[in-house]
C-alpha cells in the first residue's frame, strides 16, 4: 500500500513509500493483473502532468528542493529532463541535487555595469527536452534579455513548443493576492504572475512548512545568509505573517481542488453531492423579510465555517420583478455578510433554485416560509417551499424554511 507525505525536515519533498510488509496482490477484484492496471494507470497520470507548479507561502519552504527532487524522480523513469534555469540562493543542500540533472547554459546579460545571468530561452526550446525544471515563476527578466518581460511569459512559450514545464512560486506574487499581502507585511511585492498562468496548471502542489519551523530555518542561515537573517525574522518572516501567508496558500488551493471537484462530480457523478464542506445556499425574493433571511442564513454559515450564496430568481415578465432599489438594499447586505450574490432569470423559481444548488454543490439551502393561504396555494399550482423541498430532496440537499415574521420597521427599509 502506498502512501504520501511531506517532510519537512527534507524541505518539503514529497515521498512515497511503501508500507512494510504489505505485499501487492496479483490481481485485482475484476481479474486485471495488477501489473496491467498500474500501467494503466501510468498512462494517465503521465498524460495529466504537463505544467506542475509547486506552491509555498514563503521563501524557504523548500519549493525549489521539490522541484529538483521531481526532475530526478522523472529522469529515473526515463524522462528526458533538464535544469532551464534553478536559483539555489546559496542554500547547500539544494545545490547538492543540481548533479546529476542536464543543465541549460544560462544567458549572460550586461546591464547598468553588472553581467547578470537570465534563462536562455532559445536554447530551451532548441534542447526541446520532455520536461525542463524553471525556478521562480514570477521573476522579472533583466531588460534586454530575451523576447519578455517576465518567466512566466517564457514558460508560456516552452508549453506552447510542447515541453513540460515543472516550475515554483510563492503565494505572494500571485496578482490577486499581492495587494493584500503589502498590507499585511508593508513590504513592496513587486513581481506578480497574472493567477490564471498558476490555474493553468495540470497540478498544484503546495509545498508546506510552519511559520515556527520557517522561522528556525531562517535563524540557522538556511533561507537567506546570517547577516539577512535579523531583518528578515523582525520584518517579514515576523509569525503573523507566515501564519497570514500560509493560510492564503491553503485557500487558494482549496479553491482549486474544490472547483476540480464540482467539474468531476458534473462530469461522472450527476447527481451526487459530496459534502466535503458546507456551501450554504439562501434564496431571497426581494420582499421585506429578505434582509432577516440573509442575515440568518450567513449565521447558519458562520456557525459550520461554510460559503454562503445568495440567490434571487426573477421572472422574464418585468411587472413581477422585485422593486430595483429594494433589491439592491439587500445586495449590499449580502456584501456586508461577505457572500456572493446571484441573480437568475427563470419564470419557475423552485426549479432554478434546485438547479443552482445542485449545479454549486450546495449542501443546505435557507427559504423563507410562504406567506401564500392554502387556498391560494392550490390555485397557483402549489406552493414555491413544497416544490423546493420535492426538489432539494431528489439532490439530497437539506433544506430550512424559517419562519416569516413581520420585520422591524428599521429592518424594513434594508430588503
């Protein structure tokens, strides 16, 4: 049985080991040799890994070590692999697994009175090896350099040439994080990868590593030299910050796993729902007790650590739409409660909503009960909660209805 871990006192490597004296059977359960299968399965795998981006939340966590580690694990099986351009910062041990692995001569550069080394890009792609290992995704090229102004635009070309590309970046040059990151640290980020280059990835591998441990390697010199080391420990590497950057680097993954699992689930599994996490789903009418829904509904997922969104499903007749600037006033309610707010046009709402909540992976949808009598009820075809009960129900998605009681007269004007 095989198994996956990160160590951390090797710098993040990924291992797979097998377990002792647990022997693979010859057959599988359907017959197929166990030997066909794991070919099988090669195959695929092999297919699915062209671009691999090992991620980190800081310099340190042993990206780079990784990614070293990966081209001799691919070599050994073969592979035609070669170093387009590594920066070993000094640090021993990664230099250590340099040999062995084909090297492309770097580009000298003069530039302001220095010589200065970049990736040669062209020799790159006249190698046109199966995998070439390009450090520092982020980097900006020494201006004369080469065709671009950035790695990541040279890494687009290698790809495009159809050699894979195994490279490394930190969560904080990621173009939607970056601001945010100078807030918190008050340290410029000035190279930034647009983050649909780090989506383009066929894999994702967080290299992880705790602020404490970070902070140890830092203090032993084995991050940046002993002279850089206080700064760093008083500056940015302070704990707060490793623990704010390394939870960036968590949600980020998880936002693409999560995403990978709703295509998959579409894909193969129509209608399951996995509840690997909460999504919290509320449908709003955009009547006055539409602000309390919301409100009761970020409480239900604030309680269970879950998403919300909130959906409002308006007809394709204008004179039963919900008043503009009621809908509006609770758009900036769902703002304020940090949810997303979708608008569906559909003249069957119980369907719409069903759909949504299906479609998103939703696992608990919050709606109102209807103000509607029985008697109207039955001349209208029923009532909108039944019908989204019925259909939550065929999902699997569990459903509350909360009671509509008259709002406050300061509640009434926020939707």
């Amino acid at each position: 049985m095989l198994y996956g871990r990160i160590d951390p006192v090797r710098e993040g490597v990924t291992e797979i080991t097998e377990q002792p004296g647990a022997a693979l059977p010859e057959r599988t359960d359907e017959g197929v040799s166990v030997a066909a299968a794991v070919e099988d399965a090669t195959d695929v795998v092999a297919a699915a890994g062209r671009f691999r981006v090992y991620l980190g939340a800081a310099a340190g966590v042993g990206k780079t070590y990784a990614m070293l580690s990966e081209g001799h694990r691919r070599r050994g099986r073969g592979a035609d692999v070669v170093i387009g351009f590594v920066e070993c910062h000094g640090r021993r041990r990664t230099e250590q697994l340099i040999e062995g692995l084909e090297v492309v001569p770097r580009k000298l550069v003069d530039y302001r009175g220095s010589r200065l080394e970049e990736m040669d890009l062209d020799a790159v792609l006249r190698r046109k090896p199966k995998i070439a290992l390009i450090d520092e995704l982020a980097h900006t090229n020494v201006p004369g350099s080469g065709r671009h102004e950035k790695r990541w635009q040279d890494v687009m070309d290698i790809l495009a040439a159809g050699i894979g590309v195994i490279t490394t970046v930190n969560i904080q040059h990621l173009e939607s994080i970056a601001d945010e990151v100078e807030h918190m640290t008050g340290a410029m980020v000035r190279e930034r990868v647009p983050d649909w280059v780090v989506r383009k990835a066929d894999q994702i591998e967080l290299v992880d590593s705790s602020p404490e441990q970070l902070r140890r390697r830092m203090l032993h010199g084995n991050i940046y030299p002993k002279e850089r080391v206080p700064q760093a420990l008083s500056h940015f590497f302070q704990t707060g910050n490793l623990i704010a950057l390394r939870e960036l680097a968590l949600r980020f993954l998880a936002d693409e796993t999560e995403e990978e699992l709703r295509e998959h689930l579409r894909r193969h599994q129509a209608q399951a729902v996995w509840e690997t996490c909460e999504r919290i789903m509320v449908a709003v009418t955009g009547g006055p007790a539409s602000g309390a829904l919301v409100r009761r509904a970020a409480r239900i997922a604030a309680r269970v650590k879950g998403e919300l969104d909130v959906v409002h499903v308006s007809g394709s007749d204008p004179q039963r739409s919900a008043d503009r600037p009621v809908l509006d006033r609770v758009m900036e309610l769902v703002a304020d409660v940090g949810a997303r707010w979708h608008e569906l046009h559909d003249d069957d709402p119980a369907g719409a909503i069903a759909r949504f909540a299906h479609e998103h992976q939703v696992t608990q949808i919050v709606i109102g009960s209807s103000r509607r009598s029985r008697w109207q009820q039955v001349l209208g075809g029923g009532s909108n909660v039944a019908r989204i009960l019925h259909e939550a129900g065929r999902y699997g998605i569990d459903v509350h209805v909360i009671a509509r009681a008259e709002p406050a007269p300061d509640q009434r004007s926020t939707g």
